[in-house]
C-alpha cells in the first residue's frame, strides 16, 4: 500500500503550552518507575513536551537527592529510547530532587514549596501514585495532610478495586480529598498510539462505520497473548491474576473504543459518555463462557501456595446488548506464559450469502474477512479479503492491504503510553482515563464471574492456554497463531 503522508503540523511549539508543574512521584525507585516513569519524563524532556518543572521522587527507600539522581540515571540509561548524553542529563538532573516517604505529610509540604518557589507563577501539582492498591489511600491521606490538593491533579494506578464494593469503597475515599475532575485513573493500554488510532480509523473515514455493526460484523477478538511470567510481581498476580491484572483494565478499555458509538465530539466528557454506554450495554460475564487457566509449575513458584486457585490465564466471551452489537460476541483472551506476544482486535466480517465459486475453489478456506489492529507500538492495520490466483481457472487466495506504521517514517515520533498519559494529565485532558463511573460498572458485570468462578484448568507453558479455549470459542477459531504472517 502506497503511503502518503502530511508533513507534522502540530509540533510541540503550536500546541498549547504547559503551566510550570512540580510532579511528585510516589514510588520513585519502584519497577514501573524505572521502567518507564523516569525515562518517560526524560523523553518528554528530550521532545519539548515537559513544562518547566522539578520533579519530586518519595518512597519508602531511605535515599537522598543524589543518591535518587543516580537511580533515576541508571534508570534512564537502561530504559530510555537512546543514548543519554551527558549535557541532556546535567540539565534534567537539576529539575529531581528526593524525599522520603517516612519523613511525613510537614517535609512533603517543605520540599514541594521549596519546589514551587524555583518556578514561575503558580505551578501546578502532578502527584503520580505508582504505589500497591493497598498504599494509596494512605498517600492520599498524606497529600490532604500536607495541604497539596488544590492546583493539583493525581494518577492513579490500577488495580482500581478487586470488586464492586471496593472500587465504590475507593472511589468514595478518594472523594473525600480529591474531586473526579482531579484524579486521572491511568490505563496505559489506552495511551498505546494504536489504541488512538482505532478512533482515527472509524471516525476519520466513511468507509469503515457503515459496515461497524452487526448486520456485518459476525464476531471480534481482543487477543492479547504474553510470553512473560510473572517473576518479580509474584505476590502481586497472586491475588490479582489474570482477569484482574488484564481484563478488567486494559481488554475492556480497548473493547468500548472499538464498539463505542461515534461521540459528538473528540472531547474527554463526549469520549467517557459513548464508553461508559458501552459499560452500560454490556451484559453480566456469564462463568460458563469463561476459561481459566494457570501454567503447569505456577504452584512451584515461590511465594505461591499448592493450591493456587489464582489463573494466570483467561479467555472469555461476553456481549454487549444494544442496537448495534446485539448477537455479536467479544472474544477476550490474555495469559502469562503463552507461546507468542500479540496485542491485537481480530474483526471478522461476516461471510457471503452466496457462494457462486466452484467447490475447492478456495473460497472461505481461510475463514472470513478480517479487519486486523495490532496493538504493537510498531503498530499495524490489515484487511484480508478473498482475490483470485493469477492463471487459469478460478482458485482464491486470502490476500491482504496492510499498513505498518514505520512506513510512514513516523515511528519517531511515537510517544510511549505512560508518556503521552502524563502529558495529557499535565493539560487536563482525561479523554484516554477511565471514570469511576465506568470502573464501577465493569466491575458490576464482573460479579457473577468472581463470585463463582470456574476452576482453574491446567495448560503448559508456552502454549495457546488449555483446550477448553476451542470449545469457547467454537464454531469460530482463534485467530492466533496467524495462519498467514504480517508482511515484513
Ligand atoms: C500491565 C499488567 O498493566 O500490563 C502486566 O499488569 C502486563 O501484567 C502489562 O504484562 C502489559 O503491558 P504492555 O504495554 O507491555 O503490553
């Protein structure tokens, strides 16, 4: 496919600029923090994007400003797209400084003040909580001690809740200090430039809507396959696992941008209305259309009991009653230590009425049409449809158009998801957050599943999950692994 594209003509200069900010960071020395917190603010840094600004790292680490300085460029060095210089360093250097958590609410206060006095005008407050579910409200509570709530903004991280009761419990909490215009509930699946790009796609064009809808769309799939295991986060995935850890935020997430209605318009509140009826639409996840899974050797693993009930796998199919997906069903499925990683929504058309093609011509041998997103940050878009086999005859090949983002010569330009979701909750613009609203809802779906879940069922490492992921998904079949590779 020939690609042509528009020079860029929304560089950072011509958007609007950022108020100064002083961003306090809980967490500071933890694994999402050094994996792509610190490095995500140097490549903000890097791309004009960051504000003038002081960072301010707390954790319960006893270090001091140097000492974080040097975590923080280790951190960087190891994580960070590229090499990092030494002039760009000295001078993001500057804007970090330390202090611990145990020193309390007083020196949080002291240190963000000192902070603000460095910046021009009346900075605004970024407090990220990269801290265990367990740990926020007590940092939420520190924050109101220490009088920083107002000009503020918070990330949170997921897991918002484990069920309907504790996401009201949390949601009500944090009511209690900070407002829901305030409070910035992250979802880095939805910061993925090709998640984005799924509202381009439908909305953008007149080709793709008209056909969005269950008079030609027979079944979709979100298929999210991992190779990782669980390694450092054993303690975490044991009470969370696989619905939890995936489902309830990312999946579900990606699910409302590809079945939402069209918003009125590409704002925060029209955007967040459109998925929450998508929440609202969605009908209570049924046990028998789920299958659970955990890797033969997870009850090995240290920190997790014999007799771990915990999945580390799911595959579920669920529905969503309204106008346009009524008898439509969702294919959902993501687990650790599965035979290849792919992030991708798998749309298959629904067939023709007709065959006129001779038998063994090939037709329908390879299932239907599909419209194809791969989530990859190297993202990718594909149509297969049925053509002809040049010669003699009438014998059909799947053939397919494709897009790949690095054609565009672009890929530069992409921003990580935590990167993009932190400058967006810098301009308070909560279009790609999620709402209590809609949190609460999907855990309300989620209630007959996690009061009687299926058993867990075994599956080898290194596979597709166990069998009973056929039978769920039958008379359709996965469409992982690919019969046909993406063309290089
Ligand atoms: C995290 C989950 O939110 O997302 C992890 O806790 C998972 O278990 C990860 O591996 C996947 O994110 P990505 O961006 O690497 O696909």
């Amino acid at each position: 496919m020939t690609l042509q594209t528009e020079p860029n003509d929304i560089a950072p200069s011509l958007m609007s600029p950022l108020d100064p900010h002083v961003i306090v960071l809980f967490g500071a020395t933890g694994d999402l923090a050094r994996r792509k917190l610190l490095p995500g603010l140097l490549h903000l840094a890097r791309a004009g994007l960051l504000p003038e600004c002081r960072i301010i790292g707390t954790s319960l680490d006893d270090l001091d400003t140097d000492a974080f300085q040097k975590v923080a460029r280790g951190a960087c060095e190891e994580f960070a797209v590229g090499e990092v210089t030494t002039t760009e360093w000295a001078e993001f250097e500057t804007r970090l400084v330390f202090v611990r958590q145990s020193d309390g609410a007083d020196a949080l206060r002291a240190v963000v003040a000192d902070a603000e006095r460095s910046l021009p005008g009346e900075p605004r407050r970024l407090h990220y909580l990269s801290v265990p579910p367990n740990a926020a409200l007590a940092v939420v509570r520190t924050l109101g001690e220490a009088g920083l709530v107002e000009r503020a903004r918070i990330i949170m991280e997921k897991p918002f809740g484990t069920d309907l009761a504790s996401a009201r419990k949390l949601n009500a909490a944090l009511h209690e200090t900070f407002a829901e215009e305030q409070i910035f509930r992250i979802d880095h699946f939805l910061g993925k430039e090709a998640a984005q790009n799924i509202l381009a796609f439908r909305f953008a064009n007149g080709l793709f809507e008209p056909i969005w809808n269950r008079d030609h769309i027979d079944h979709v799939q979100i298929d999210v396959p991992e190779t990782l295991s669980i390694d450092t986060r054993l303690e975490f995935y044991e009470q969370t696992g696989a619905f939890k850890d995936m489902v309830v935020t990312h999946l579900f997430q990606v699910l409302a941008f590809m079945a939402m209605e069209p918003p009125t318009a590409l704002e925060p509140l029209a955007i967040s209305e459109e998925k929450n009826k998508v929440f609202r639409s969605m009908m209570a996840l049924d046990p028998a259309k789920v299958v659970r899974g955990q890797y033969t050797g997870y009850r090995d693993e240290p920190a997790i009991s014999d007799d771990s009930e915990t999945e580390t796998f799911i595959a579920l199919k669920c529905a969503i009653d309204n106008w346009r997906w009524a008898g439509v069903p969702f294919f959902l499925r993501t687990g650790k230590r599965m035979a290849e990683g792919a992030r991708i929504i798998s749309i298959a058309f629904r067939e023709p009425p007709k065959s006129m093609f001779p038998i063994g011509s090939g037709v329908g041998a390879q299932g239907p049409d599909h419209l194809t997103f791969d989530l990859a940050d190297a993202s990718k878009l594909s149509l297969s449809f049925y053509g002809k086999r040049p010669g003699p005859g009438m014998k059909l090949d799947k053939l397919s158009l494709q897009f790949a983002l690095h054609e565009t010569g672009r890929q530069s330009d992409v921003l990580e998801a935590y990167e993009r979701l932190i400058h967006d909750a810098m301009s308070g613009d909560h279009t790609l957050f999620t709402t209590a609203e809609g949190i609460e809802r999907l855990w309300e779906i989620s209630t007959p599943l996690l009061t009687n879940p299926p058993p867990v069922r075994a599956y080898q490492s290194g596979s597709w999950g166990p069998n009973a992921i056929h039978q769920l998904v039958a008379p359709h079949a996965w469409r992982l692994p690919f019969e046909r590779a993406w063309r290089e």
